[in-house]
C-alpha cells in the first residue's frame, strides 16, 4: 500500500526563510495615537475628577469648624426643654454652664431663631460655593430644629400643673433635650474630626434638600 507524503508529493521545492518577530519598544507605544487617548492616562479627566472629589467631600478645617458650630442652633432654640434636666442634675449643669452667654444673647430677641434659620439655609445651603459637607451639616442642623414644632405644639396644647400629666410632659421634655444635648456632642465632634455625622430621622431630609 502506498502512503502519501505531502512534503514529496510537491513539485515546487521548499524554501524556509526565518520568521521576523516584531517587537515595538516602549517609545514607539508611547508614539502610537491609541497610546495617548487611553483614559486612563487623560490628565484633563484626571483633573476634573480631583476637582470634583473635592467640591463634595472637602473636609478641611474651615468646612469642620462651621459645620461643628451650625449644630448649636437647634441646640439654643430648644434650651427650653431641659428646664427639669438641668435643676435636677448638677453634671449637665455644669456641662452647658460656658454656653450660657451665647444661649443668653440668643433668646435675647424673639426673631433671634428664624433669622439664624434664613441665614443658614439661603447663605450656607443654597449656596454652592461652600463644599456639600457644610451643606450638608448645615441642612441636617436646620432639619433638627425645625423638628423642634412637634413638642413646642405639644407643649401649648397639652400644658397639666400637676399629677401625671405632669410627669408625662416632665418626661417628654427631658428626651427632647437629652436627644438635643446627644446630637450636639455627637455631630460637632465628629464634624471636628472630619467625619461626616448623621443623625437618626433627619439625615435622609437632609440629604434630599443638597444636591
């Protein structure tokens, strides 16, 4: 039986030539048009993304100091509620007692609160010149005091002398200002220390007013 060999079945005789292997060096890569539109190397994009990370999550000391302080507001609009507190525990007394002149000069005209509330929310919220960590302390401050109807509305209707009633507004008045005095020490520290603080119930408020 004959086999067929393919290599002597050809009339053309064979001839190898050495194979050339290419290898481009990394100058010419860098010259290539595809080389120079990666994306990844695009320093106008680069740029754009470090401008815009800092625009949102700007955390230096100015935006902290503000944003620390913005969350005394709620705190001196609702003093008031911790009339029982603060008579029955020395502590806490002592604690807010360096606040007393600012919380003074703050009740020392009526409109005092509202005023501070336009101020914040058209010069600090609504303004897009400060980072939205100030924004956004700010917004969740002003959220918290406006909170603050709810036991003011509370208080005017339902305003017992003494009995149960009595305890019960006692009560309800003291967990407004523990929750007042609690998210005061909480949100300016974190805010000192360039975290970002949120509140129970007024966190997703604020979040939906800055954009």
């Amino acid at each position: 039986m004959l086999l067929f060999n393919p290599i002597t079945s050809l009339s053309v005789p064979l001839t190898l030539s050495p194979k050339i292997h290419y290898s481009p060096s990394l100058s010419s890569l860098k010259n290539h048009p595809s080389f120079l539109t990666n994306k990844n190397h695009n320093p106008t994009r680069r740029k754009l993304l470090i401008v815009q990370a800092k625009g949102e999550d700007s955390a230096d000391g100015p935006d902290r100091l503000i944003s620390a302080i913005c969350y005394f507001y709620p705190f001196f609009d609702g003093i008031q509620y911790g009339k029982y507190v603060i008579t029955q525990f020395t502590p806490i007394q002592v604690l807010i007692q360096p606040l007393f002149p600012a919380i003074k000069v703050f009740k020392s005209f009526p409109l005092n609160g509202f005023l501070v509330f336009l101020t914040l929310y058209f010069v600090v919220v609504r303004n897009p010149n400060f980072s939205r960590y100030v924004r956004f302390n700010t917004m969740q401050a002003i959220v918290l005091d406006v909170l603050l109807i709810f036991p003011d509305l509370l208080e005017r209707s339902f305003n017992p002398k003494e009995g149960l009633g009595l305890d019960l507004v006692m009560s309800f008045d003291s967990t407004v200002f523990l929750y007042l005095l609690v998210s005061l020490i909480y949100a300016s520290s974190s805010c000192l220390f360039g975290q970002l603080p949120r509140l129970p119930i007024v966190a997703e408020a604020a979040d939906r007013q800055v954009l």
